[in-house]
C-alpha cells in the first residue's frame, strides 16, 4: 500500500529540520516568527505553528516565553552550556539576556553585571516580619488572586506618591504589572504594530532591545549622552527623518546604562518636541527614587499636560527581586492597557501587592529609599575613587548623581566581550557595552553595578581588570 504524501505542516517541518541540520540556524539562534514562516513558504499560521510543536516534540527546538522558538542544544552542548555561558552570544541581540543571566549564576566572587542591590542593602527583615503579620491577620491571603488592574489599595498608595512628584493621577488610570518590563512591553504593544520604528536611547537597557525584536519593532538610536541624557533636539530632527516613527522610549532619570539625568528644561523642551509631532512616549522611571542628592527629580509626567506619556516604573530596583511589581500609568491607554494584560498575565497573587501597599503606607518604604540612597552615593564614590586610581587617563566616566550603575568609556580600540573573557578568569564579571545597542555599538564601552557595596574584594578586581590593558 503506498504511503500517504506528507501533509503541509509534515514538509515544512521536515525543511526546518533539514536547515537545522544544514547549520542555517546555530543552537540558541532563533527560528523565524511563525509570521515569517507563513509569507515565506506560503502556509497559514495554523500550519506553522504545528510544524514548530513537532520540533518542538522531537527535541529540536525549545521555546522561550514571548521570545519564540531557538535551537535546542545537542547534549554535548548542553554540557558545555552548563559550564559557563558561551559569551559569544552577547553578540547576538537575542540572546544577550540568557547569556547575562547565566553569567548572574556563575559562582564568582565579584559579579557586577546585573543591576540590582546586594541583598544585605534590601529590607529583608522587616519585609518578612510584615508578611508574618499579614498571614496571620488573614491566611487567606496566599490564595487570593489581585483583580487585573491590580490591588485598589496599592493603586492608591502609588498614586499619593505620584502627587509629591507633580504627577496628577487616579487609581483607574494606573495598571500594576509583574515588573517594569511588563509594563514596558505593554505600553509598546498599545502604541505599535510588528514592524513599526521606535525611537530609544544608545547605549539603552539591553532588556529593551530584546522586548523590541520580541514584538518586531525597529528601535531607531539616538545618541544618550552621560552628561544630560537624550537630546530632544536630536529627537525633533529625528522624527523629520523618519516621520513614520511611532513612538519614543526614555529614561530621564538616572539612564539606564549611562547614569544620565535629563535636566528639567530638556523634559520640558521633549513634550513640546513630541507635542510638535504628536508623538507618544514611554517613560521608564525605575532608578528615579535612588538620587544621591537632597531632591528626586521629577518624572517627564509631571510637565505631561496631554496625557502623551506613558509613565513606567517598578519598585524591583529598591525592594529586590522577590518584588516583581512595576506600574504603567495612562489614562488615556488605561482600558486597552488593561485588556492586554488581561491577555497576557492576569492579575497574579494579591499577596505581594497588599505588603507593598501596606510598606509604602507605614513609612518603611520611605525609610528603605533613604538607606539604599545613602549606600549607594557611598559606593559611587569608592568606585570612582579606585577607578580613577587604577585606570588613569585611560578611562572616562561621569560621576552620576543617583541610580546603581557605571558607564566606562576606555580606549577605542577595545572590544569589552574579549575584555570580558579574561577578566572571569580572575572572578570578575561585568556588561560589556555592546549588549546596550542593537547596531553593535559601544563595544569599547561597559557598564558596572555598584549596588554591591565597595569592598577589599571589589577593589582588587578592578586592579585586575586595569592591569588587563596593559
């Protein structure tokens, strides 16, 4: 009896293998969006993806949670994997923040290429003790489900505190998230469709760029300088090049890799510029709270008249990780913010929102921002004071004035990822500064956490790392 003939999704499946087998696509490189595949072997989505879960059946590919299908590595691959990561892929825009993260969990005595607050600067303790506390009072707390918006209680909280900063707002217009990338990537997907220009800041948080290619979005990169952040006169002449642009991603306060902090006649010089061009803009505040000075400077949402900004945050940075809760304010985008929350998310456990609302609301989160604010213009200082030290003239970098992270500029003809190679041999790691452009740039360039607080065994690594120029 002769065999059936392969059905569509069988050929398409079998070309992907074969092309997996060829080389065309490495392991951990990603498989084209099932988009892709449809326009290019003319099949219907429903085809494409069961030709994706049948590799994904045979072991040839693994998904990764709104990133797509990648390459499954071979066992023996695995093994090297399990190693250390292949720094080779920091090269790779979508792999940058695997690779980052396997590096987070090397063993290393001085890790600072993530940027978060050592543990011993978080409010463990008091944060249990609340938990505790609550469990107590009501146990049926570990079963409750926030509403999607998020708990009411925590939405008005927030919305006292965005008052101090100028900042009208009402708990309706305010949706929790699990985080600020979450909020990030929502106020992307109101604002675009797949194929859209997004103007963001260079160098940028390499977690951007990575949201960016997950929803298929072009970033067009401005300039972001140490100094004073993004210019918006680069954004006015930007937006004439490419009118089609659709909105701006940026960082006023304390950048994110740079430091920069936008003055407030730039912010206020940016609203007109988008106002001019009726441009949309996502705001991203997360370091705005960690100033070293006496005053927080205020948010581009506090001179925001039109509602234009889409004002983003997360308290993950001040509270650590355990607190993966982050915000999108908007009352213009506040419904179909919701509903794509909805779609993707839900509303998570109501556990972790009722203590944040409860911290914020007895002064301890006040009182947690003023010590980690302390400690880290401390460390700011010992840090610079030991590179200038041992680095000399061959370094630039800008003194920040809040925020975890430095930005350090060395001579031009250095590529960090190799620079970085080395310098685990001796138990140090950092963000090589070609992770924070999709173009590749900035590879003489790196960024260094200095939330963990400055210490003999810091201040050796970087000896180390300055004798690696010679």
């Amino acid at each position: 009896m002769p065999s059936r003939p392969a059905t569509r999704y069988q050929r398409l499946a079998q070309d992907l293998t074969l092309g997996i087998e060829k080389g065309e696509w490495s392991t951990g490189e990603r498989l084209p969006s099932l988009r892709e595949l449809c326009l290019t072997h003319a099949v219907s989505m429903a085809t494409a993806k069961r030709a994706l879960e049948t590799l994904l059946d045979l072991g040839l590919v693994q998904v990764r949670a709104q990133s797509g299908f990648f390459v499954a590595a071979k066992p023996a691959e695995e093994k090297a994997k399990a190693q250390g990561p292949d720094l080779q892929q920091l090269h790779h825009q979508r792999e940058r923040m695997l690779s980052l993260m396997q590096l987070a969990e090397q063993p290393l005595p001085v890790s600072l290429q993530m940027a978060g607050p050592a543990t011993e600067l978080l409010p463990t303790e008091a944060m249990a003790r609340l938990l505790t506390r609550l469990l107590k009072r009501s146990p049926e707390l570990l079963a409750e489900s926030a509403p999607v918006a998020g708990v009411l209680g925590l939405r008005e909280a927030l919305c006292e505190r965005f008052a101090a900063l100028d900042v009208a707002a009402k708990p309706g217009d305010l949706l929790i998230t699990q985080g600020a990338s979450e909020a990030l990537s929502l106020a992307l997907r109101v604002l675009t469709q797949p194929g859209d220009k997004v103007l963001v800041e260079s160098p940028v948080y390499f977690g951007l760029h990575q949201t960016l290619a997950s929803l298929g979005l072009l970033p067009v990169e401005l300039p972001c300088s140490a100094e004073g952040g993004l210019s918006p006169e680069a954004v006015d002449q930007a937006l004439q090049d490419w009118p089609d642009v659709r909105c701006l991603v940026v960082t006023p306060n304390f950048q994110n890799p740079t430091g920069a902090l936008m003055p407030d006649a730039a912010k206020r010089r940016l609203l007109k510029v988008a106002a001019a061009h009726d441009l949309p803009i996502i705001e991203d505040d997360i370091f705005g709270d960690l100033h070293f000075g006496p005053q927080r400077p205020r948010p581009l949402k506090a001179w925001d008249q039109q509602d234009r900004v889409l004002y983003c945050a997360s308290v993950s940075k001040t509270l650590g990780p355990s607190f993966q809760i982050g915000w999108c304010l908007s009352a213009r985008h506040a419904k179909a913010l919701t509903g794509l929350k909805l779609s993707a998310s839900l509303g998570g456990g109501g556990l972790m929102q009722r203590a944040l609302a409860e911290f914020i609301r007895d002064g301890q989160y006040d009182a947690q921002i003023a010590r980690l604010r302390h400690a880290l213009a401390e460390s700011s200082d010992r840090y610079l004071q030991a590179l200038h030290r041992y680095f000399g003239t061959r370094l630039d970098v800008v003194a920040p004035s809040g925020g975890m992270l430095l930005w350090l500029s060395l001579p031009r003809q250095l590529d960090s990822v190799a620079l970085l190679k080395l310098a685990l041999q001796q138990g140090l790691a950092f963000s090589p500064g070609t992770v924070f452009s999709s173009q590749g740039r900035h590879r003489h360039c790196l960024r260094i956490n200095i939330g963990r607080p400055f210490d003999a065994q810091v201040d050796q690594a970087l000896s180390g790392l300055a004798d690696l120029l010679d």
